[in-house]
C-alpha cells in the first residue's frame, strides 16, 4: 500500500473511476429523479470521468518521466471540467479542481485528507443553492470522515469511501423526492463509485485486475424500479438545460452567477483560472447564452428542451419503418480485419490496441455510418461501458442501434456472416447475437512481464493461450501454444475454423493449424485470413 499519494496512482484512478462507473452507468441512470427525473446521471458523469482519465493519459504521454502529482491531479480536473456533462458532472469536475488544489503541495496523508476537505468545499461552491441529500452531501460526508483518520493513506481513503456509502444510503431522509421515489440520490451514487476506485488504486488495485471492488452497495439502494419516475419535468420547472464552456475573467463570475439565477435554477458554475462550465436550467435558453456572452466567450454550447427529449426517449421503442437504411460498424485492429469487415458489407473504426476508442469516438463513427439502423460489433469487452454512454446519445438524436457485445474479431465476423438488411432490424440483431454467442474464440498473446495467470506464473516473452478471455495455457512457441489451445476447443466439438493471423507470425503456423484440425476432426471445415493485428499473434474461432 502506498505511503504517499503519487501521479501514477491517480492515473490508475482515472482508470478504475471510468471501469466502475461504466459498471453502475444504467444503474445510476435508474436513480435519477432530482433534480430533473431524466435518467442521464449515470451517463453524465461517466461521459465527464472519460474526459478526466483521458486527459491524465495525455498528460503521461507529455512527459518523458512520470509527471508530478500535482500535474496529473490538475490534469485530471481539468479534463473533467471540460467534459462535464449535467449537474452533477460539472459538481464532480469542481471537487476535483479542489482536490488539485491542494494535492499541488503533496500526497501525503494529512494533505491528503485537507484535499478531501477541499474538494467538498469547492463542490458546495459551485451550486448557487446547495442541497443536502445530493452529491454534495456525500462528499462532506466522506472528507469529515477522512478527517478524523490518523493513520496512513490506505485508511483515510478508505475510511472516505465508507462514509460516503453510509451518507448515500441516507440521502432519501434528507430529500423527500428521493423518499417518494424510494432511491438515493444518483449523483451520489456516482460518487461513491468514484471514491471506490479511489481507495481501490490506493491499495493497491490496478485497471488489470478484478476492477471495482468496493461498488457494491448491498442493501436496498434501489427499493424499486424508478422507470416510472423518469418523466418530463412538470409545469413549474424550467424546459431547457443549457450547458456551455466559458473563457472569462475570474471577477466576471459574480454577476454572471447573479444574473443566472435570477432565469432559472439548478445552477452549478464550475471552474476557475479562466476556464469555466456553466450548467443551468431556464425557460430563456438564450438569455442564459447571452449572460455567458456579456460575461467572456462561451463555446461548446448545449441546449436541451426537456420535453422534446423525453419524447425522444419515449420513441426509443417505436418500431423503425423497414425502409430506413441500415448499417453495421465494426471496430477492429489490422488492415486485413478491416479488409474482411468491409467485404462483409460492415463499415469499420480501427481500433489503435494502446488506445480504444472513446463514447465520442464511437458515436462520431456511428453517425458517419449515416442509417437510422445501426448494429455495432465492438469486438472487445473493454469497450462495452463507452458503447453504451455512445447508444443512449445516439437513440436521444433518432438513431435505432444495437450494441453487439461481441468480445473478439472473430465473433464479429460470424455475426456478419449471417447479417441480413432484408430483415426485420430485431430479428438481424437476434441473427447476429445468437450467431457471435455460438462462437467460441481464443487468441495468442506474448506476456511483457512477470504476472500470475489462471495458469500460473508467467514471464515476460511467454506465449499465452487465452480461452473465451482466460489464460489457459502458458507456453514458449507460438505454434506448439497454438496447437494446444486449439485441440482443447476442438475436443468441445465444432463445424467451422476460423484462423485470423497477427503481424508478422510465421509462415508455417497457419499450415500446421490446419493440419492438426483435419487430423483431430475431419468433418470440420477451416478458413484462414490474414488479419494484421499487432496485439494477437494469432485468434482462433470455432463454431
């Protein structure tokens, strides 16, 4: 366990702060009901912590060393500062401002704890009219428990996340709309999934192995389905939220927070040295533009009319009519992946392996796709919470998608090759599914160091045979590995082979593959492509 808080650590929990709330994403969605019952919580503040953590990813690549601690801490209030996304995603990017405030100083524990303190501080701040029972709570809640610690890093951490779970299991006392609903408060669950990760990367977690340890929260956080509270907000609430980026002085902020409040309510102001995002809900959407307009330049400008997007919801389950164009989009690795996917009628977003594609990545690429149908292979199950942030957007502007959680290449191409736009968009997708789930993949990868395995011990240059994502065997040839794991999944049965070959592998390792399948079972049938893919020698299908 660490001694002192370091930029490393707060890259990991960038990582892990992502993983666990991409994780809780629909269940805090679920929980949304205050201030407005929308259901977008969980998929704003996953959308803000994906700007944070890329924006520390880009701050060690800056660096020839590992930066400070107090640059990847600024960075990473920074990056969720300009992506904040609702209320409770610019109140989360100014607890962090806060905590980079003082983490600048050090990470020791006592600093520490004042960055808890800090953070709180900074978050009740930004809200023109603070509320208890919400984020804000939890996070006073977390840094008085901190406080009072006076033992080491991993304790102060911990003991913050554990307050903060116990502050959010009383939130409904504390707000009636969260009593009525029979929930807690979404953006407070939000934040215990992120002081979670937090006392995760603390201890010593890391984003390789079992993420997201502390999430559970166990009893009754949610009493019952809150579907029926997601509604438009009545009458006496405003109709638009207006979300902006604003480049002004620090002194321009009291009479533009003064001016906001008097249109509308809401209102978090978050930010400071020039940079700020403004989130506020009005009946005059322009007004609020043109108090950020008197006020410096507001830019990344969002406007949302509540009822319209609830009616937008409302049609996410209306049938599409059978002429509206369809497309299938699958994100691959490789040249020759990418050749296959494209002959198969699927359009592609390659994929960089040291860097997947984020929410914004991928609905960018949806929308090039330019269909109100969409099936999307993601083809790796680490993109699954970023598909998911990337879907709800998409079907919010009229796109009808399906997320294929298709977790290798070679799942993806067994589902286009029963794809079928003739078809009834459901029954496709039922295709597709059920023809990715009928197979079952392995690949070959070379260990870069020392780690414990399902297998056991490996070291770094061993080969590594995973099955269905687990490492099965460990071996020093590619084609001695290669042959092991793939008589195990004949030994299962199967009617086709499927071989995709990685960059650079050997010449004869497809040819002697090939043989042994015929030996081991001749009926079945085996196609070999060559793929490209720089991160798997070589991937294996059988269905």
């Amino acid at each position: 366990m660490l001694d002192t808080l370091d930029a490393p650590t707060v890259r990991t929990w960038s990582r892990l702060a992502l993983t666990a709330l991409g994780q809780a994403r629909e269940e805090i969605d679920a929980l949304n009901v205050y201030p407005v019952p929308d259901g977008d919580t969980g998929t704003n503040l996953y959308l803000t912590v994906e700007s944070a953590a890329a924006a520390v990813e880009h701050c060690f690549a800056e660096h020839l060393e590992d930066p400070t601690l107090g640059a990847a801490a600024a960075a990473m209030a920074r990056g969720a500062l300009i992506g904040a996304r609702g209320n409770s995603g610019v109140m989360l990017a100014q607890l962090l401002r806060g905590m980079a405030e003082v983490l600048a100083q050090g990470g020791e524990p006592a600093i520490f704890r004042q960055a808890l303190q800090r953070a709180a501080e900074a978050a009740y701040q930004a809200v023109a009219e603070p509320v208890e029972g919400t984020l804000l709570t939890v996070a006073a809640e977390a840094a008085r428990a901190a406080a009072r610690t006076t033992g080491g890093l991993a304790e102060a951490a911990d003991t913050a996340y554990r307050a903060a779970r116990t502050a959010l299991m009383h939130t409904p006392e504390q707000l009636a709309v969260l009593a009525e609903a029979g929930v807690v408060d979404a953006g407070g669950r939000g934040l215990v999934a992120v002081l979670g990760a937090l006392a995760d990367a603390v201890a010593g977690q890391t984003p390789m192995g079992p993420v997201a340890l502390r999430q559970g929260l166990g009893e009754a956080a949610l009493v019952e389905s809150c579907e029926g509270h997601q509604r438009p907000p009545g009458p006496g609430h405003p109709a638009f939220e207006v979300i902006y980026l604003l480049d002004a002085p620090d002194e321009s902020l009291p009479l533009l927070r003064t001016r906001l409040a008097a249109l509308g309510d809401s209102l978090v102001v978050g930010g400071g040295d020039g940079l700020w995002n403004v989130h506020v809900h009005v009946d005059d959407a322009g007004a609020a533009v043109e108090a950020g307009v008197e006020a410096g330049r507001p830019h990344r400008i969002r406007i949302t009319h509540f009822a319209e997007a609830a009616a937008r919801a409302g049609e996410r389950t209306r049938a599409v009519p059978e002429t509206a164009g369809r497309a299938v989009l699958s994100v691959v690795s490789g040249t020759g992946l990418a050749e296959l996917c494209e002959q198969a009628g699927s359009a592609v977003l390659p994929a960089d392996p040291d860097r997947p594609p984020g929410s914004a990545e991928l609905a960018e690429a949806v929308r090039r796709c330019a269909a109100r149908e969409v099936v999307l292979l993601l083809n790796d199950p680490e993109l699954r919470a970023a598909a998911g942030a990337a879907a709800d957007q998409l079907r919010e502007e009229g796109v009808r998608i399906a997320v294929l959680p298709t977790r290798s290449p070679v799942q993806g191409l067994a589902a286009l090759a029963v794809h079928e736009s003739a078809r009834r968009f459901d029954e496709d997708v039922v295709a597709m599914t059920s023809a990715a789930g009928a197979t079952r993949y392995a690949e070959l990868a070379v260990a870069e160091g020392e780690s414990w395995t399902m297998a056991g011990v490996c070291q770094a240059g061993d080969v590594l045979g995973l099955i269905d994502g687990d490492v099965a065997v460990i071996g020093t040839d590619l084609a001695e590995t290669g042959a092991v794991v793939l008589s195990r999944m004949l030994a299962a049965g199967g009617e086709l082979v499927t071989l995709v070959l990685g960059e650079g592998v050997p010449a004869d390792l497809a040819g002697q593959l090939v043989a042994l399948a015929r030996k081991q079972r001749p009926e079945v049938d085996t196609l070999v492509f060559d793929g490209g893919q720089e991160a798997a020698p070589l991937l294996i299908g059988v269905e």
